[in-house]
C-alpha cells in the first residue's frame, strides 16, 4: 500500500486511451491542432498570395495585347510603306519625262527630243537596277521557259531550233527571281527544252 501511493505521488498524471496504455497529459496537448488564429492567419496568407498571383498573370496578358497590337501597328505600316524608297527615286524619273514634254512642246527638233527620252529611260533603268531589278537579253539565247514565253514560233535559217529569234517585250528579275518573263518568238525545231534556272540563262 505504501509502494502504491508513493508511485502516486511522484508520476506525472496518467490519461487512458482506451487501449490498455496510459500517456502523460502534456504529450496530449502538444498533438492538437493549431488554433483558430493560425489558420486565419495562413489562409489569409494564402489568399494574398493567390491574388498577388492573378494581378501578375492579368499584366502579363496586357502586355503580351499590347505587344500584339504594336506589331500589328509596326507590320501595318511596313507593308504600306515598303515601297516609298523606290517611288522617291522614281520621282525624278517623272521630273525628267515632265522637262522632255516641255521642252518638245517649245522644240520641234525630234532628234533632242529622241536624246531627251533616250536619257531618261536610262536613267530608269539605273533606278531600278539600284533595287535589284534588271532586264535580261533573250534574242539568240537558247528558249528557256524559266524566263521566256514563246507566243509564236517561226522558220529559221540563221538560228538554231528553238532559239530565241526576236523578242516582244523584255524580261526581267528582282536579285535571283523571275519578276517578269520575255514574250519571244522561237525558232522552229525538235530540240527540247528544259527550265533552268542557272545564271547564264539569264545573261
């Protein structure tokens, strides 16, 4: 009996589970969840956090809208105005055929004129060779359907079959593409011909 009450005294107080064990009552509390003012507190956390989170997503999607819109505005604009280079330097083109006009109309002397006119298509040619566009012989050459379109074929002692005899209205390319194929008459004969695209086809 004494053993009893002295272990009594000296043990900390004992709660049951209800398994046949026994544990102190502090380890009890300490497995208990937080308390309402924690949870309050993480889940307004949380909710700042989310939100932070959504403000960021919303001014990514206006900027990438905003992005879009200016390269629109940008693409717009160069399609529009792609070509402004080239007018600027066919307008002094325009001036020289405005001047030759003048001067026919004060001048009766047709050679000047001839010499006038003769100057300013050179001078638009070398325009347009300056953007990459040039004409390409095709009388003599051999009929290449890559730059040439026969519109008719003739007999021809000082030709070769089908080889360009006259030509109709030029051809021409912008850097390495056909940007306009010579209308030609052709040679008669049985000579095949194949598109090619190499450079001396084009010379």
């Amino acid at each position: 009996m004494k053993e009893e009450q002295k272990s009594g005294t000296k043990d900390e107080p004992m709660v049951e589970t209800g398994a046949d064990t026994t544990v102190p009552c502090h380890e009890e509390s300490a497995q208990e969840a937080p308390g309402d003012g924690d949870l309050k507190a993480l889940l307004e956390a949380k909710e700042a956090e989310i939100q932070s989170l959504k403000d960021k997503i919303l001014r990514q999607a206006a900027d990438m809208e905003n992005t879009r819109k200016r390269l629109e505005r940008d693409r717009s604009e160069a399609i529009a105005y792609a070509n402004e280079s080239l007018i600027r330097e066919l307008l002094s083109v325009v001036d020289n055929l405005e001047r030759a006009i003048q001067h026919a109309e004060q001048d009766s002397d047709s050679q000047t004129l001839l010499e006038g006119v003769r100057m300013t298509h050179k001078h638009f040619l070398d325009t347009l060779a300056r953007f990459g566009c040039k004409p390409f012989e095709s009388k003599g050459k051999d009929f290449d359907p890559c730059f040439h379109e026969a519109i008719l074929q003739q007999d021809s002692k000082e030709f070769q079959p089908n080889t360009v005899i006259q030509e109709f209205q030029r051809g021409y390319t912008l850097h390495d593409r056909l940007l306009r194929p010579a209308l030609v008459a052709v040679s008669k004969g049985t000579r095949t011909a194949s598109c090619s695209q190499e450079s001396d086809s084009s010379a």
